[in-house]
C-alpha cells in the first residue's frame, strides 16, 4: 500500500466529514432566538436530507441490490429496507415516554424564551438528525477514500462535492441544540463528531468491510438509512420549522436545500 496515497485520501475523505462544522458556524450567527432563521434552517436542512434520500441513497441502494439479485427481487428488497428504516426510527420515536416525546409538547409563543419542553424537543431532533447523518456519512467516507485511493481527482470531485452538502447537514444537528440549550460548544461538538463518520467510515471499510461486507449489506444499509432520513425531515423538521415560523418561510427553505444538494449531486456526477 502507498502511504502517500493512503493519507491523501484520508484527508479528502477528513476535509469531507468535517465540513459538518462549517454549518454549525453558519447556525452561530445569529446570536439572538430568530424563529425566523430556525424555521428557515430546518426547513432547508429537511430539503437537504429529503432530496438526497430520495434521489441518491435509495438510487443507490437500489443500484448494488438489483446487481446482486436481479432487477425486480433487488427493487423489492430496497424498498423494503426502505420501510424498514422508516419503522426502526419510529419504533424509537413510540418507546419514548410522552413527556420527553418531542411531538407530545406544548407550542409557544415566546420565542426569546423557548420552554422546558420545547428545548427538549429541539434537543432531541438534534439528535436524531446527528444519528442519521452520522449513519449516511459513514458508506460516504468509504466512497470518499476509495475514489482517492484509486483515482486522486475523481477523489477531490467527491469530497468537495461531499463537503458542500455536508454542510447544512451540520446545520441540520447544530441549529436545535444550539437553540435548545444556549451551548454552542455542545451544539458544535456534535455536528463535529457525526462529521467525523466519515473517516471513521473510510478506515474501518478499508481495513474490515471489504472481507466482511457485501455489496447487498451496502444496499440495505442505504435503503434504510434513506428511510430513517426521510421520515425525520417529515416528522420532526418540517413540522418544527413550521411551528416557530411561517408556512411559507419553511417550505422557501425546503426548496432552497432541495436546490443546493441538487447541485452538489450533479458536481459528484
């Protein structure tokens, strides 16, 4: 093995992942609660993970499942991972007590002062939103460190491409937390850390995935990955982003982010 090479394409796959906390940045300039910008934020973040479950990861899925077990038995079984993501994050969401349950709060008006609840809500999304991404950056890392492995400049065309749409998904985990608990330190450290999936990814694929992992396992892991994201950005973003902002400020942001990973889809092709 090339060391130059190895480490090359572990800082593509390292520059990648933690564009994640060039989002959470983004998310620190507003100093003051805006319903506004966090309506507007997790509307785009929901555009952002919609889009790419939508067109990418289930594509993609479906791509390694119908090679290994023919057109129609592979579509099958990516829409069955698919459904299994999106029941795995709900089953989760139902085994949550109500009074932590971040659907079972009570709306308020005072923005400046969001309540007990409401911050655990916030909080909460956070979370599931790091975990998600967390989850989908690591075959990304992979992606990543193998191009720059094998071809050092379709490498760079990966991880820029990567980086710009990693970047509002570190605004996706920061802008909750931030907002639910005044930190940005603990708000930054975990969008920092689901970036960090990503070399995380590339390391553990290349030294143990590519014996134990098929490409079928590859398949169902983005199917149910696209699954989890889809139903976190209808269930929990859009409905927040609606509930602190106007309609229409959360559907503008929707539109935007489906616009901004679209590019960065077509930068990757």
């Amino acid at each position: 093995m090339d060391t130059s090479n190895f480490l090359f394409a572990f800082g593509l796959t390292l520059f990648a992942g933690l564009a994640t906390g060039i989002g959470s940045l983004i998310g620190f300039l507003h100093k003051k609660f805006n319903p506004k910008f966090l309506a507007a934020s997790l509307g785009f973040s929901a555009g952002v993970m919609i889009y790419v479950s939508l067109i990418e990861i289930f594509a993609k899925a479906k791509d390694a499942l119908t090679a290994e077990y023919g057109d129609k038995t592979g579509y099958w079984y990516t829409i069955i991972g698919f459904f299994v993501g999106i029941a795995l994050i709900g089953i989760i969401d139902k085994l949550i007590p109500s009074g932590e349950n971040p659907h079972e709060i009570n709306k308020t008006k005072d923005y400046d002062k969001p309540g007990k609840r409401d911050k655990s809500k916030l909080m909460r999304m956070g979370l599931f939103s790091a975990l998600a991404i967390g989850i989908h950056n690591f075959p990304e890392g992979l992606a990543t460190f193998m191009a720059g492995m094998t071809n050092p400049t379709l490498g760079v065309s990966i991880a820029v491409a990567i980086a710009i749409h990693n970047i509002p998904e570190g605004l996706a985990i920061s802008a909750p937390v931030y907002y639910a608990t005044g930190n940005k330190k603990k708000a930054f450290i975990l969008s920092f850390l689901s970036g960090l999936a990503e070399p995380v990814g590339a390391i553990i694929g290349f030294f143990l995935l590519k014996w134990f992992f098929t490409e079928a396992a590859f398949g169902f892991i983005f199917a149910a990955v696209a699954g989890i994201m889809v139903y976190i950005s209808l269930d929990e973003l859009l409905p927040t982003a609606e509930e602190y902002g106007e309609h229409h400020v959360a559907i503008y942001g929707l539109i935007a982010g489906m616009a901004v990973m679209s590019l960065s889809l077509v930068m990757m092709a």
